[in-house]
C-alpha cells in the first residue's frame, strides 16, 4: 500500500464512502461497475490511506469482482492503518459473497463465515469506535437473512438501524428486515420496514422475496387491495418470476389472509 496520505486525507476519503453511494430513482439499477468506476476517481488523493484501499475491495465485491477485491487485499498490510478493522470486513465479505454465490454452499464453509463474522465483531470494536461496527452489523445481519436465521439477522440489523453513524446499504437493511419481520410473523414490523426501504428507493420493488414478505404483511394486516398491487408490480417488473412456486404461493396466501380477515 502507497504511504503518505495523512489522517485528514484519510477522513475525508472515507466520508466519500457513503456520499458517492447511488440509489436508483427508478426500477433500473444501475451498473455496480459505475461504482467501481467512481472510487477509482478518487484514487489521486486517496490512495495510501488504508480506507480507500478497503472500500475500493468493497466496491470490487459488489460489482461480483472477487479476484480483483483480493488482489487489492493482497498488497495490503495486516493493521497499518486506522482502518485495518475495514481490511478484515472485506476480506470476510469477500467470501461470504463467493460462498453464495454456489447453488449449494456446505454447512462447513457457511459456518466458517458465521464464525469469522462473530469474531471480527466481538474483537475489532472498543467503546469509542463501536459507531464503525454499523458496516459489519449490516453485512452479518444481511449474511444471517441469506442462511434463514431470521432471529439473529433481525438483531443485528436493528442495532445496526440505531446507530447513528452514516453508513451505505441502509436500502439493504430495509429490504432484509422486511423479509425477516415477516417470515418471524411481525407483520406490522415487515410492513414499516418495507416502506423505509421503498421511501429510499422504488428498485426494491424488483426483488421477488421482498415483494413476497410485504404483500403477506399488508394482507396479514386486512390491506388485500395494496397486497394485490404489490405483486402485479412485481409480475408487471420481474414477468420472469410471475409462474414461479413462490410467486403462486404468495398469491394463495393472500387469498387466503383476505377470506381469514372476513370472518373476523
């Protein structure tokens, strides 16, 4: 890693993190290469930091560009900076997004991420930098959503709602806490949840489990018309999933939610 940069540099490099962060307008996302594209514009003051280096690994990872994020992890050093705890984040986000990426991870690999999640949490944060653990809180909530442990995901993602310091995938936080309010039966708390995300941005309403989880919630909650208008926008977005079996049976359980509500 190039040195020089100064911890003024590295500051406000690292608050572009979340400035730079594109939410779509519209139901097209946009392509994660551009974010890539973005970082890498910054590089002529930030490079050296140790943050930037980190978040341009995160950028890579997203994009779905896993040898280009560990090449950059590859050239850094183990805790040479302020942000070493950015460093073991990627580097655990890193796998965890190739590991699901398989059709069928084993249970080994999964709970090897679930470990090295638990202990970067439990080992990178003292009290006075634990605001900077809202990155970390995200991506294990999100990974726990992804595996089905919705009671653990639901954790870790309202403490990550709580803090206070800015963070980028709020949208992705608002989308898996709606799926996993919902699949625990909190129904109200899926709903409230779903409309934080779509209030950040209408792209969510092309994910086929987001979609699912908020038309249940809305007709668990006696709201058929808007249950119903969720999922023709969803089959009007995603036509591909319309004949799906999830999407059959999210609309029997409306039907069924809608004659339950009637006899109330």
């Amino acid at each position: 890693m190039a040195g020089g940069a100064c911890a003024e540099d590295a500051a406000w490099c690292e608050q572009q993190w979340v400035a730079q962060e594109v939410l779509p307008k519209g139901y097209e996302a946009e392509s994660p290469d551009a974010n890539v594209d973005r970082w890498q514009a910054l590089a002529a003051k930030c490079q050296g930091t140790g943050a930037y280096e980190a978040r341009l690994a995160f950028a890579y990872v997203g994009a779905g560009k896993y040898q280009k994020a560990r090449q950059i992890l590859a050239q850094m050093k183990p805790g040479d900076s302020r942000y070493a705890y950015l460093v073991d984040l990627v580097s655990i986000d890193v796998d965890a997004s190739d590991v699901a990426d398989q059709p069928a991870p084993s249970s080994d690999a999964l709970a090897s991420i679930d470990e090295r999640y638990s202990a970067h949490l439990n080992g990178s944060y003292s009290d006075a930098t634990i605001e900077d653990s809202v990155d970390a809180l995200i991506s294990y909530g999100s990974f726990k959503s992804a595996i089905g442990q919705f009671d653990n995901a639901v954790t870790l993602l309202e403490l990550a709602e709580r803090i206070r310091k800015p963070a980028r995938d709020k949208l992705a936080l608002n989308r898996n806490l709606a799926v996993d309010y919902a699949a625990l039966g909190r129904f109200e708390d899926a709903e409230s949840a779903a409309l934080r995300a779509l209030r950040l941005s209408p792209i969510v309403m092309t994910s086929p489990k987001f979609v699912y989880a908020f038309a249940r919630s809305q007709a668990s909650l006696g709201k058929r018309t808007e249950a119903t208008s969720s999922m023709e926008k969803l089959a009007e977005l995603r036509p591909d999933v319309a004949r799906s079996p999830e999407f059959r049976e999210t609309t029997e359980f409306l039907r069924h939610a809608a004659q339950t509500v009637r006899k109330q």
